[in-house]
C-alpha cells in the first residue's frame, strides 16, 4: 500500500503516479479468511492488476479513453493474516483516509465481507448512501455456521446500519428461505436472477443521492467468470453486466465509493475472469469520474 510516489509494484492500467492529482483511488484488500468453499481470493486484486494491461484504454461504449480522467493505484493494503476483525478495521483505516483525502474509493477483492468496513466509512460522510449490489448470494445471514464475521453477512450488517429501504439487490439467485423473509420484512429493493431490466426500473430511486456500488464477480454465470469461490450456476452474461454499469454512468448516479470482489484466479486456467473484473473497472472509472 502507498501514499507516495516510490512505489514500482503492478498498477492497473495507466494509473497516475499523482495522488493529488487523482480522482479515485484504486486499492486491493487480499482477504479470504472466512470463506466458505473455495480460497483463493486474497490473489484476486494482484491478478486483476496484470490482467488489465491486456485492455485497451479506449471504451467504445462510452467513447472516453483512460487518458481523461486520472486514478491512484495504491496497491494492497497489507492486512493481518488469518485475523478478519482486525483486517476489517485496516480496510476502515485505509478508506477513511481516502474519503479524507476527497477521493473515491474503488476496491479490489478478496472476499465480499471486505466490503463492510468501506460501507462503514462511506456512511459516515454520506448519510443519505444507497447500495446496490450485484450478486449471485444475497449475503444477508447474521452468521454461518456461528461466525459473526464472514463473507455470507455482509449486506446483512450494511441493511442494519444504512436501512434495508436503502439497500438495492440485483441478480440473486442463491438464498436462505430466512434471507428471503428478512429482505422482505426490510423493505429491501429485493431483484434476483437479472440485473438490468430492474436496474433501469430503479433509476429514478437512485438518483440525487450518494451511491456505494458492489460487485461481486459471481453475479456473473461461471461460463463467464469461473475464477470465484462460490460459483452459481444460472447468472447474467458479461455483457448484461457491462450494460448495467453503462446504465448507471448514462443516467449520472452520483457514484462516491464502489469495488468488485470475490475474484479467484486459481479456479480459472483461461484467465478470463480476472480480464472481465479488470475490465467491469475500466467502465467504472470511465463511467462514473
């Protein structure tokens, strides 16, 4: 992790040496402690780094190249091995430090309880967040198999702290019957199995207030991102996934903090997962700066 300019690791794609200079900071948070099937995801922000020198930095979707908007690379944040709690409270610190800094915010998974303590942190500057998140799980239980702290309760923690009214779900298709009754009983913008059709249907929800978005790379159908912990059969193709973020940039959601997760390199020989996750970043960065 960096805050200077020694820094001579991998960084995404054309990521500027200038912090000051910088409208978001790029960071990866290599965590998997708390996994319930597959580890791995811990080397997700590493791979999804090197995977990016593989894209162009022209989006003919957007028609925006990479060099009119400028992005900080600080690298991993180095977390404490095996410990969630206190790995969760650096990610906190991390991201505190770039809200103060006036930068937004985009992570790189690791597993999707790092999201938590960013929403945490985006929270206390912005009252008013709303959070949409992309996922083959609903990720709402209050713990599995007894632990508090894993990467199945994580929208579950963020419900009880922003409001589940303020939580928006799309593309789940994977789900306790309890999850279900607590999305409902919430008030929960509950959409599973498609993204796009409800996503458009929510836009006027979303506009004028704060958005933290979160994807997690196995909202996606295996066939498209193998590389995952939890692969779920029956998700979207990339390029539904891909026109979502085109959505939510052509309709000016006032994006301030957002990450893609749950990105497995091990499970993936043809490496097109970490290239898909590399790439859902490059439309973010030119969708929402």
């Amino acid at each position: 992790m960096r805050f200077d300019e020694s820094y001579s690791g991998n960084v995404f794609i054309r990521s500027s040496m200038n912090l000051d200079q910088s409208q978001a900071v790029l960071y990866g948070m290599p965590m998997d402690w708390t996994v319930s099937f597959r580890p791995g995801s811990r080397f997700g922000p590493a791979r999804i780094r090197e995977s990016s020198l593989v894209l162009e930095e022209y989006s003919h979707y957007l028609r925006r190249e990479l060099k009119e908007i400028t992005y900080y690379d600080a690298g991993d944040i180095p977390l404490a091995f095996g410990n969630p709690k206190r790995s969760l409270e650096q990610i906190a610190e991390f991201v505190g430090k770039v809200l103060d800094l006036g930068k937004i915010p985009i992570g790189m998974g690791g597993e999707h309880l790092v999201t938590w303590p960013v929403v945490q942190e985006v929270y206390k500057r912005y009252p008013n967040l709303a959070v949409v998140q992309l996922d083959a799980h609903a990720d709402l239980r209050t713990d599995y198999e007894g632990e508090v702290y894993s990467h199945a309760t994580p929208l579950r923690k963020i419900a009880e702290l922003i409001g589940g009214e303020n939580v928006f779900q799309f593309g789940i298709r994977s789900m306790t019957k309890e999850e279900v009754k607590y999305a409902e009983t919430a008030n929960i913008h509950f959409h599973p199995f498609s993204v796009l059709e409800p996503l458009q249907a929510c836009l006027p929800q979303l506009i004028d207030r704060p958005i933290y978005l979160t994807i997690d790379i196995d909202v996606l159908d295996p066939a498209f991102a193998p590389g995952t912990g939890t692969p779920e059969p029956g998700g979207i193709d990339t390029r539904e996934l891909l026109a979502a973020i085109h959505t939510m940039a052509q309709a000016g959601l006032q994006v301030v903090g957002a990450d893609v997760v749950e990105v497995a390199p091990a499970y993936d020989p043809t490496e097109q997962t970490p290239v898909v996750a590399a790439k859902i970043i490059r439309e973010m960065l030119l969708g929402f700066l």
